[in-house]
C-alpha cells in the first residue's frame, strides 16, 4: 500500500479536520437563482400590467354595441307576444 507512504505523516486535505468550514465564503448567487428570479420578475411584471391595462379599458372604453335586430326578428317576436305587425 504504497499510497500512504505518499502522505507520510500529513493528513490529506479532504480529511484535515482544522479547516472544515473555514473555505465557507460567499462566491455570489448561484446562476440559475438569477434566471429563475428574472423571470419570474417578468411574468409577474407582465400579469400585473395586463390587469392593469384590463381595469383602465374598463373604466375609458364605451360599453360594446349591440347588434342590431332583424326586421324578420322583431316582426316573429310581436307575432309570439299577440301584437300584429303594422300593415297585416
């Protein structure tokens, strides 16, 4: 076992009690925390101003029109209620 005469008396790195916790500083975010927090920022950047935008068109927009009914509509309807039509 000739490995451990590669060490002799030292106590490999991986091992050496003494330093445990000491090469523990902070290196920056990790990478896929930034992405995941960009985007996330831009959906959610993005749904808030979609409701934004729904709840100002509701406040500044006219209310839609309606369609206009057909004569043939409005004479079948006067026929259901009794009323004739003018010129029967």
């Amino acid at each position: 076992m000739d490995y451990e005469q590669d060490f002799g008396d030292r106590v490999p790195p991986s091992f050496d009690s003494r330093n445990m916790g000491v090469e523990t500083e902070a290196k920056g975010f990790n990478p896929g925390l930034i992405v995941l927090l960009l985007v996330g920022g831009l959906i959610l950047a993005f749904l808030v101003g979609n409701y934004f935008l729904y709840m100002y068109a509701q406040k500044t927009l006219p209310p839609k029109k309606k369609k206009p009914v057909s004569k043939k509509k409005m004479k079948k309807e006067r026929l259901k209620q009794g009323v004739s039509a003018p010129g029967e």
